[in-house]
C-alpha cells in the first residue's frame, strides 16, 4: 500500500533562526511546493523563525516544554495541536527536541527532519563540525523520517556537497545551508504526491506509467 494524503496541509517545527522555514514558506509563494503551511511551532520564544512566519501571515505558537509533565505530555500536546489544524505532514526544521510516541504515533512516516549531513555519518549536533574534523572530502544534507532514534529514518533525499581545503566550519556550514534550502521544499514536494512506500528503510516510489 502506498501512502497518500489527504491534504498538503503541514506543519513546521522549529527552534532557532528559521532559515529552512524560510525556504518552505519561498518555495509555497513562488509555487514550486504546492502545499499550506498550517501553523508552525517553536519550543523557544526567542526563535527567530517564529517572526519569520508571522511575517508570512502564518500562525505560529511557541510551546515552552516546561508547561509540561514530561516529554510525552508535551509531544501529545503538540500531536494534538497539529491535528486540530488539520496538519498532515510534520517537518522540523532546527527542532532541537527529540520526538517521542505520543507524535510519532500520531503521524507515523509523516514526520521529516533535515540534518546537514550525509546520514548515516556525522547525527547528532555540530555536523558540519564533525564533518571537517574526520576529514571527509564530500558531506552534504539528508531530509529523513523520524523515528526515535536520532537523525536515523528512513532517508528521502540526498546531496552531495564537497569540503574545500580552507574550509572552516562556518564556510562548510554556509554552502550546506545553500543546498538544505534547496532540497527540502523539493523533498516535501516528493513527500505530499504521495505514491511512496518504507521498505525496510527504503523510501521507494512506486513505478510510474
Ligand atoms: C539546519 O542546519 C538543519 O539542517 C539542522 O538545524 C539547522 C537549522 O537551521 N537540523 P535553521 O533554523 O533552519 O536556519
């Protein structure tokens, strides 16, 4: 059975600058992501991406973790705010929180993360860094399903973006960020037409006539 949607109605989890929530809300004004950014959410007040989606007449809520039991009462709370908005497709975009059952149940292979790596190398924080100091020739950025493990699902998309010899990680981490904002409007695009199934922890596209 391949998954299709109901609605492209999504939501953007974020938790800093926002610069991936800038290029989904870019790519739904100039119509290469046909898709509605329902509401996005932060669980920092002081996320930058918040004002960036007020700017784009979007609702955006800050939802401090402290108002909250634990991890699973919060990500029920979210789970719940999502679904009243008719959100389909979960992305974070910088959300630095790991999800927990609560959400991952209430979309299962309906939650997508960016990380500015080629997984399964270099999860977790500082990728860029840890990028440059194994001494990688080619790194670059992966958009994924999430589970609950760390920067581990099934993996959508890819690309390859080379490291330079007088890289720093600031100059690496700049031209990865080029090519995120890139690739995860196109991969939310590849997402929302649906015709995908997980095999094992293969996205595969069923053949098309
Ligand atoms: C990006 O590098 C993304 O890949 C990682 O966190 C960073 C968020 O940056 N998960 P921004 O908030 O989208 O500018």
């Amino acid at each position: 059975m391949t998954t299709t949607f109901r609605s492209r109605s999504i939501g953007v989890l974020i938790s800093g600058r926002g610069s991936n929530l800038q290029s989904i809300i870019d790519a739904v004004a100039d119509g290469r992501l046909d898709a509605r950014i329902a509401v996005v959410v932060s669980n920092r007040a002081d996320a930058a991406g918040l004002q960036r989606a007020r700017d784009a007449g979007i609702e955006a809520l800050h939802l401090p973790a402290r108002d909250y039991a634990d991890r699973n009462a919060y990500d029920r709370a979210l789970a719940d705010l999502l679904t009243a908005r008719g959100v389909e497709l979960v992305c974070l975009a910088g959300f630095m929180r790991l999800v927990g059952d609560p959400l991952l149940g209430a979309f299962p292979n309906r939650i997508l993360n960016i990380h500015p790596s080629l997984l399964p190398a270099f999860p977790g924080l500082d990728a860029q860094r840890q990028a440059l100091e194994h001494g990688v020739r080619v790194t670059g950025a992966t958009v994924h399903f999430v589970n609950t493990d760390l920067d581990d699902g099934p993996i959508v998309v890819q690309t390859a973006v080379p490291v330079l010899d007088g890289d720093s990680v600031e100059t690496l981490a700049a031209r990865v960020l080029v090519e995120e904002h890139r690739l995860y409007p196109e991969a939310i695009s590849l997402v929302l037409e649906g015709g995908w199934s997980i095999v094992g922890r293969r996205f595969v596209r069923a053949a098309r006539s």
